[in-house]
C-alpha cells in the first residue's frame, strides 16, 4: 500500500505565490494542472504525478526552486 505522504508529495507542489504568479498563465496552458491559492502567501499546484514531474523540471529550467 502507498504511503500517503509520498503520494500527495508525488501530486503537489507548495510554492510562494510570488515565485508562480508571473508563469501560472503559462503552466495552466502547458500542463493539465490546478494552481490553487493557498492564503496570501502560498499556492499549490495540484496535478498527476506525471503532470508535477514535469511542472517541476519547467520551473527548474525558469530558475525556480522546487523542494
């Protein structure tokens, strides 16, 4: 049985909301994803395993940091 935090680590990614804003047109046109505002702060990019793999290696390349 999967461990659930692994899957939700596999399903989300937690990013200031600075670093996302100026790419979230970008990444909702790319990639089959929800960008959910997570307070004033904080969003979650919620998406597939597969989808948040890849979102991940896009930010990458744009310089942002993906824990």
């Amino acid at each position: 049985m999967s461990d659930p935090t692994r899957l939700r680590d596999s399903t989300q990614i937690v990013l200031p909301a600075e670093a996302v804003e100026s790419l979230e047109p970008q990444l909702t046109e790319e990639f089959t994803i929800t960008v959910f505002p997570e307070g004033e702060n904080y969003c979650r990019i919620i998406g597939s395993p597969v989808e948040i793999k890849a979102v991940g290696e896009f930010l990458a390349r744009r310089g942002v940091s993906v824990p």
